[in-house]
C-alpha cells in the first residue's frame, strides 16, 4: 500500500529562503514565490531510498503564512487573490494575522510556527499521515521534529539549497533531507504578480 504523505510548508521562511539561496535583493518581489502544490508533488515523488514508483500518495498539502490587515488594501487584496489561487488546488491554507507593530515597522508573523507545529504533531499522532514533510528551515520548528520522532512518527525536512545545507537537524536522527536546488525552485516557480490581479 502507498505511504500518504503529508507536506506542510512554512510559506514566508521557505519564500525567504528561495529570495536568499537564487536571487538577490534587487530581483522583482515575485522572485522567491512558488507553487505550493508542485512543490508538494516533487516531494513527495523523490523519497528516501528505495523509492519505487507508486510507494507515496501525496494525501494533503498545507502551507502556513501571515494575512495582511484589511487596512492594507493593496496587501489585503493580493493575499487573497493568492489564497484563492492556492485554494482552487486542494491546498489547505492556514493563517493568522500579521501583526503591526508602527508605521515605521513592517508587519511580521505571530504565531504561524506554532499552529505549524500543533499541526504536524497532532495529525502525525492522529495517523492522519505516514510520512509528514516539514517544508521550512525555521529551528523554532525543530521541537516538532523532534517529539514526533521519539514517537515513532516518520518525518522528513525540506529546504532550498544553494551553496549551504539549509535543513533542520534533529542529532542523533537519520530524518530524510530534501535538498532544493535551483533547478527544482525552477521547476515549481510562481512568478504571477498578485498585486496586479492577473
């Protein structure tokens, strides 16, 4: 019988994370962005060894990221338009407000690695997956990781790689590493300017 394998994404540090490995601080704003569930997709077919075609079912698709204030229209107006882009594919998108903190502050995320994590953890302890994948390299994350694999749950990382290993670490693990290079960033770009509504 296939594996299910479940793919949770942290949005905002694995769009970092491409904008850092592939490009610089000049490019366009839509450099770093990526289709969710190509991603998940190529996951989920390059596993660990042996690998055979067939062995892993992608069951479910879950990406994690800060909504702007409705305040901020033009914020506000192109997250949704990329929720509903996301939503369209059978992807699961969880949010939670990001949070102002003053006008000369750019809006951050609260609380999004912690519903992440409850996510991870609870549904890996429920078997509502065999195999979860932890798409992110935020080691707030790696507790997670951790605990799940104490009891016995079957988890993998992924990350975009440049020169570097970008992947979460559990030590005394032998966790799976999905090594994302440029060319697999290629191979599931997003480069549709959401601001525009097109």
């Amino acid at each position: 019988m296939a594996e299910r394998v479940a793919v949770f994404i942290d949005g905002m540090n694995m769009y970092r994370g491409a904008r850092d490995a592939f490009f610089s601080a000049y490019d366009p704003h839509t450099a770093g962005q990526f289709d969710p569930m190509q991603l998940a997709q190529a996951i989920c077919r390059h596993g660990p060894p042996p690998n055979e075609p067939g062995s892993r079912v992608l069951s479910a698709v879950r990406i994690y990221q800060g909504t702007p204030s409705s305040h901020d229209r033009k914020g506000y107006a192109a997250d949704q338009r990329h929720r509903s882009a996301w939503e369209k594919k059978g992807i699961t998108v969880v949010t939670r407000p990001l949070r102002y903190d003053g006008r000369d502050s750019p809006p951050h995320e609260k609380g999004i690695d912690v519903a992440l994590a409850i996510d991870l953890v609870a549904m890996g302890i429920d078997g509502d997956y065999d195999v979860g994948v932890l798409a992110s390299a935020d080691t707030d994350l790696l507790p997670a990781l951790e605990y799940l694999f104490r009891r016995g749950v079957r988890v993998e990382t992924a990350a975009w790689r440049a020169s570097t290993p970008q992947n979460l670490i559990v030590s005394g693990t032998t966790l799976w590493p999905h090594y994302l290079r440029r060319n697999a960033y290629n191979a599931v770009a997003d480069y549709r300017d959401y601001n525009l509504g097109k």
